[in-house]
C-alpha cells in the first residue's frame, strides 16, 4: 500500500472528480462508474495525528495494516461523518474552516488508493460515525449512508436512494413487480380519505414498482386518478404523503404518479 504526506500534487484528479459529481445522480451505472474510478486513482484522508513512519511529501510502501487516526466531520445534530477529498486544495479549505491540525502541526493527510480508503473509511462507522462524505463543501460533494458505505466496499454498485429521488423519473425504464403482500388497511385507509378531501382526485391505484437504475428494490408507487384540468401536483403529492407516509412498508419509500 503507498500513503503520502503532504503533497498539493497528489489526489485523484479530474477522472475522479468527474466520477464523483457524476455519482450525485444517484444511478446505479452511476455508482458502477464511482466504484471503477476508485480502483484507479487516490482519495486524501486528513490526518489528526502524525502517520508513524511517514515522510511528508515522500511516497512511502507501508507493509501490513496500516493504523491512522483521522478527522471526521461534525454535523449540528451530533453524528460524525468520515471525510475523503479528491484534492489538497479541497482538504485544505475544510481544514482550515474546522481548525484541523495533525498533533501539534500545521495539517497533514495521506494519499490511499481510492477503494482502499473507502473501506478504511467504512472501518470507522458505528453509533457515532454515520456515513462518509467525499468532497464536503464542494460541488462535488458526495454523502453516503453508512449502508450504502457498507454495500460498496463489496464491490456492489448501489443506487443512491436520497439523490436520484431528486431526479424525475422520466427516461428511465420502470418495471410493474409482482404485486407482493397485500396493502395494510391502514395505508389503503389514508388514501381514500385523501380523496375525499382533494377534490381535485377521484380515485387511486396502488402499484409495486422496480427501476434498475434508481431502486434498490420493489417499493409501492401510488397513482394518482385526478380531474380533467389545471391541477397542483406539487400540493396534491405532499398531501397525500403526508397522509401515507406512517402507513409505508419496508424500504419505506413511494413514488407518486398521476394520471388524467
């Protein structure tokens, strides 16, 4: 394994970047493009105490387990998150907003072959570290859930639910799954008194839908029967949310359609 110190030169550079800002949406082939240009290239981990054994600015090949003791990111409700960078100048402008420092000096970081620092970085999570994030305070900024963390680090190119939600499903290939167990009274009951209080809906249809790129699995999709005419989708989609949202089954998640 080669780690380096601190080096401005050093980092993954423009594939990486490029593989990370193309990860935020979230799509499976997406993921798939992340995890290659990981194999390929460096991330930077900040180091809150000196690396024994390491020169800084020297290439050093470290035989064994390599023992760091990293930064982590703090957030307003409490939970940590582990920090990776594509860059110096990236690390640098975070550690210098956060006051990090390696011991006693100025701040230090080590060079790891991308996939290598991912698992490193999913080593760290338990109660108090809840996912990792990549370029934090960029446009290339990537967060990652301790589960996804978990699922990558075997080498399984996952969607990224909380990013590709924000992408509208309207190019990709969604398949209709079997229907599966039958919906609880209670969500069935949500949605019936949705619409009797939107006049703007008329009825309902409940599904269990599957798309390769954006889902990790079957999840149910409701559409939305509504009248002929100009209709707030935005409005009617929260409201009946809202309304279902304590009744959802596992993954806990729905798509909401509407159909004339």
């Amino acid at each position: 394994m080669q780690i380096i110190g601190q080096d401005s030169g050093s980092g993954g550079g423009p594939d990486l970047v490029s593989a990370v800002k193309q990860a935020r949406r979230g799509f499976r082939r997406d993921v798939a493009a992340l995890l290659e240009a990981l194999e390929q290239a460096d991330l930077l981990i900040p180091l809150a105490e000196p690396l024994a054994g390491a020169s800084t600015g020297v290439r050093t090949k470290v035989e064994g387990e390599l023992r760091l003791q990293p930064h982590f990111l703090p957030t307003p409700e409490g939970p940590l998150f582990a920090a990776l960078f594509t860059s110096a100048p990236l690390l640098d402008a975070v550690g210098a907003q956060l006051g990090w420092r390696t011991g006693e000096q100025g701040l230090e970081f080590c060079s790891i072959p991308g996939g290598v620092a991912l698992e490193m970085a999913a080593g760290t999570l338990d109660e108090h570290v809840h996912g990792v994030v990549i370029d934090a305070g960029a446009d290339s900024e990537l967060v990652l859930t301790a589960a996804e963390v978990k699922r990558l680090v075997t080498g399984q190119a996952v969607p990224l639910v909380g990013y590709v939600a924000a992408i509208p499903d309207d190019h990709e290939k969604t398949l209709v799954a079997e229907p599966g167990a039958a919906p609880s009274p209670e969500l069935v009951a949500a949605l019936e008194r949705c619409v009797s209080e939107l006049s703007e809906l008329y009825g309902f249809e409940l599904l269990r839908t599957f798309n390769p790129e954006r889902d990790l699995e079957p999840h149910p999709t409701i559409k939305l029967r509504t009248a002929p005419g100009p209709v707030d989708h935005s409005h009617l989609a929260k409201h009946v949310f809202d309304a279902v949202g304590p009744f959802l089954p596992p993954p806990g998640y729905v798509d909401i359609v509407f159909e004339e």
